[in-house]
C-alpha cells in the first residue's frame, strides 16, 4: 500500500464512498431499535405509576401519594432536571395545576390521563437524548473496529473507563467494552499510541472526535502534566459522523471539514503537520466527490464510510500502525 496514499487499496473513486441505499435502510431499522430499548424503562415507570395512582379515587387525592410526586411533576411538565431547582411549595403549585386544569376535567379517565401526560413529558426527554444517538453507535462501531483490528493483529491494549475514570488492561472477554469506553491505547513498532474520544484539544480550542498521541496513557490526564497539552505529541486527528439521515450529511461534513481545517491550520502554525482522517456513516454523492478530491490532492489522508465493513476494518488497520 502507497504510505502517503492508504485509501487507495480500497478507495478506486468516488463513488466506492457513497452510502448504499441498504446501509441506509438498516441505520434506521437499528435506530429504531435503539429508541425502543431506551424507551422501555419510561414505558415500565408509566405501567407502575397507573398502578399506583388508581388507588386514588379522586385527582385531588394524588397530592397526598407522595411516593408519586415526581411522576405527577412530570406529567406537570416539569423535568428531573429542572425539580431540582423548585421549591417544595412551588412543586406543589405545579402539581395543582397539573390536577386542576387537566386531570380533573378528564372525570373518571383521570388516571389515563396522568399517565398520557407523563408519558408526553418522558417522550420529549427521550427525544433530546436521541438527537446524539447515531453519534454515540458510530463512536461504537468504529471502537470496536479498532479492538477487533488490535485483536487479530495480537496487539495488546488497554481501554479508558469513561466512568471509573481508569485504564484498565486487555482481557479475555472483552464483550460491549466499546459501550463504557473514551480512550484506548497499545504499542506498535514505532511506539506507544493513546486514542482519545471527544477531547478539548488546547491549541484548537475545540473537541475532536478521535485524537492519537504518541504517549503512555497514564500521561494522558487532567492535570497540568497531561501529554495532551503538549501539540508535538500528537500524530493524527480524526472526525467521526455516525448520523445515518441522508438529509442531515452534507451538513455533517461541513462541520467536520471546518474541524479538521481548524486543525491543520492551528498546528500548521507550530509547523507540525498531524496526520487527519474522516469517517461517516451517510455520504452522499457532491460530499464524496469533495472527500476523495482531498484525498487525492493529500489534504485528508484517509477516509472510509463507517457503513462499509471492509472500509472501516482497512482504515482501522491503518491507524493501529501510525
């Protein structure tokens, strides 16, 4: 494979870019299936406050259930978030207001109601964290890819808890590691590489979807001694747009181009020249035409459409050797 020009064994044109309409079709059927599984736990709390609020036989009534409280401040419009914020008396106006003006003309159905209204509120909550959602499963996807490239080339790694805050060894079972996980590391035959996800890069001044560092991981933190701070240390850069819509990729790419301009210009300025990359899940075809003109021309150095497993399993082999 030509170093300088890696995509070519399985770039030929423009056109081996582009999303296939069957890519498309399953990024939305596993989308849906993904909003269903989130929605189940609101669906279950809905199912129990129906339970627990048709013991009371009257709406006025539900004020004295406090262990439903924070149901009814939902139904109310009133998110976890901002409840935090309220007074009691003014969860208490709330709920009044929930009871006075919609659940007490509902009659008998008050309890349906409730419920309905509930269920409105926890739908929009949803419907907000689903906006990053084909993000996060193509932030997925593509770490799994790179384990899996790590694995068959027998490199050993270690992962970055995002909770537990720690670098924890390769092991034997390393089944939905990519689901808890923002960093990776392993050693090739150049050196030690840390990956980190969606980290504020100083001298950009912005987050960067995937950034490569040639450093140990535990160097890599969030004290003033942190190996990120040091712009010498990085090798590559890479924007990642997991977004399946069609209708939403030529805007993604537009972002994801000013992003990696923004870098090769702030680094360009410390006369360093760091190694950029782009993976998405839609490319149509004026975006395609632009990625591989700049692949081409050596503006971006490698590009793969995360809907193509052959592409994405290349690149990732790729960037386990930088």
């Amino acid at each position: 494979m030509n170093e300088n020009k890696p995509y070519i064994k399985y770039l030929r044109s423009r056109d081996d870019l582009v999303t296939p309409y069957e890519a498309t079709r399953a990024g939305f059927v596993s989308l849906a299936l993904e909003k269903n599984r989130k929605a189940t736990p609101f669906i279950s709390e809905a199912r129990a406050l129906k339970a627990e609020a048709s013991k009371a036989s009257t709406p006025q009534k539900l004020l004295a259930m406090k262990s439903i409280h924070s149901s009814l401040l939902t139904a109310a419009c009133i998110s976890d978030k901002a409840e935090k914020y309220l007074h009691e008396e003014d969860k208490i106006k709330a709920m009044q207001g929930l009871i006075e003006n919609f659940l007490k003309p509902s009659g008998i159905d008050f309890v349906e109601e409730l419920v309905y209204r509930f269920l409105l509120t926890k739908g929009d909550q949803l419907g907000g964290s689903m906006r990053n959602l084909g993000g996060a499963l193509g932030e997925r996807k593509l770490a799994r890819a790179i384990i899996s490239s790590l694995n068959i080339s027998k490199i050993v790694y270690k992962w970055h808890h995002t909770k537990g805050k720690k670098w924890i060894p390769k092991s034997d079972n390393d089944v939905d590691i990519e689901l808890h996980l923002n960093g990776l590391s392993w050693e090739n035959t150049i050196g030690v590489r840390t990956l980190i996800f969606n980290r504020r890069i100083p001298l950009v001044k912005k987050n960067v979807d995937l950034s490569i560092l040639n450093s140990q991981p535990d160097d890599v933190n969030s004290t003033p001694k942190s190996l990120h701070l040091i712009p010498e240390k990085y090798i590559s850069f890479g924007e990642l747009k997991g977004g399946i819509d069609p209708a939403g990729a030529d805007e993604h790419w537009k972002t994801a181009n000013s992003a990696l301009n923004r870098i090769r210009q702030s680094f360009a300025k410390k006369s360093l020249n760091p190694i950029t990359f782009f993976v998405g899940a839609a490319i149509e075809n004026s975006m395609a035409e632009e990625i591989y003109s700049q692949l081409k021309s050596g503006v971006l150095n490698n590009a793969a459409n995360l809907t193509i497993n052959d592409q994405v399993a290349t690149l990732c082999n790729w960037l386990i050797t930088l």
